[in-house]
C-alpha cells in the first residue's frame, strides 16, 4: 500500500492564476481530510469528504476554496484566482472509516504551495 | 471550539535525558487526545492515543482533566527521537485539532 499521495509537491502560482491539489487516499479508504499549515501555524481542518459527497466544509474559506472527491479519482482541492496568503502547506489525509475511529489519520506528505 | 496549545516551539534536550513535551487542551466535553509525530522527511504519522494507554518508543502521555493536559514523556531520549511533534484532540466529531507543534532535538 503505497499511503496517501499528494502530487504535486510543490507548486508555484501567480498571483489570480489557479491551483489544484490532488490526493489519492490511501486503498480501502473513502474518508479524505484536507488541513492547511500556514507558516509557524498548526494543522488547520478545512474539509472532509466522502465519495461524492462533502460532509464537512466549516473550514474552507468561503471564496475562492473548493473540493471535490468524485466517484473516480483523487480528490481535488482547487483555489482560485490565488493570493499570497494561500501560500501554504496542504495535507491530505484519509480513513477507513468516519474519523478513523480510533483516530487515526494516514497522512500525505503535503502539497506545498508557494504564490508569487 | 477546542483548542490545543503546545507552548513549546522549540525543546532540546542531551541524549539520555529525560523529556517532555507539553500539551494543553480546551474542550467542554471528553475529547480525546492524540500524539502525532513527523520524523524528518517523513509524512506525519500517529505515535499515541491517550485511549490506548500505550507506550510507543518509550513514549507515554497522560490524560490530567483536572490540569487539561496530555503531556508527551520520555525518560531517556535517544537521537532518533528527534522530530516534529503535534498534540491532536477530537471532540464528539471526527475532526482532529492540532496544536502548533514542539521541534524536538536531542543532542549527542
């Protein structure tokens, strides 16, 4: 079992252009958690998702943030028209079962984003 | 809301002394309180779940509800424990809350 993946592991954005992260969660787990680092800051939760379904979005910003976990393929994390404050760390995280159930998460080694 | 504070940015310690590295926790309920670790050029993974009343690598952390706090010890530090460490709570929900983290460096 490969774990989760996160490509790409580094992407550089302008200003206003788009970004998108993927993940590929780990096989046998439908649970994916997408959580933010800012620099000097801890994990912060934005999403959690299901097959086709969002469960939890009462992290993501309200613009400009979306995702996406379709019934084929990586889940996606898209920002738009991206700003300098987005520069970030982006984890992915999966489950096999709501919240890991004992709690464990298996990470991704994150998809750093760095806005020009 | 939680919240979790590690007040630590930084601890360094010499090899075969003890360690310890703090954790504080708000929630109004029982959450339950989580050790990840992040070894250098590794993805984060779990070390231990107050829960299991586990000890990984030597490592063991308490609950204390009356202090709210979920302590991370060691008594004897090894240089390989050298490695980012986050505290972690979950509520009654399935989301986990970190705290900013503690760089620990064990020295030779």
């Amino acid at each position: 079992n490969a774990g989760v993946m996160q490509n790409p592991r580094h992407l550089v954005r302008r200003r206003g252009q788009e970004a998108r992260l993927r993940c590929s969660p780990m096989k046998g787990h439908s649970h994916v958690y997408w959580y933010r680092q800012l620099p000097e800051e801890g994990l912060k939760f934005m999403v959690y998702l299901q097959k086709e379904n969002i469960i939890d979005e009462s992290g993501m910003p309200k613009e400009r943030f979306s995702a996406e976990f379709p019934k084929e393929g990586p889940s996606i994390l898209r920002i738009q028209q991206v700003v300098r404050g987005d520069s970030a760390a982006y984890f992915c995280a999966s489950s096999p079962v709501p919240g890991g159930n004992t709690g464990e998460l298996f990470f991704g080694e994150g998809s750093r984003l760095t806005v020009l | 809301a939680q919240r979790v504070t590690q007040p630590e940015k930084l601890l360094s310690v010499f090899k075969g002394a003890p360690v310890e590295l703090k954790c504080n926790y708000s929630y109004s309920g029982s959450p339950e309180l989580f050790w990840y670790v992040q070894y250098s050029r590794q993805r984060l993974q779990l070390l231990l779940r107050h829960i299991s009343r586990e000890s990984i690598k030597g490592f063991t952390a308490d609950l204390n509800k009356g202090e709210t706090s979920f302590h991370l010890k060691k008594p004897f530090a090894q240089e390989e424990d050298s490695a980012m460490y986050y505290c972690a709570s979950r509520g009654s929900n399935y989301k986990l809350t970190f705290g900013k983290g503690t760089l620990l460096t064990v020295n030779p």
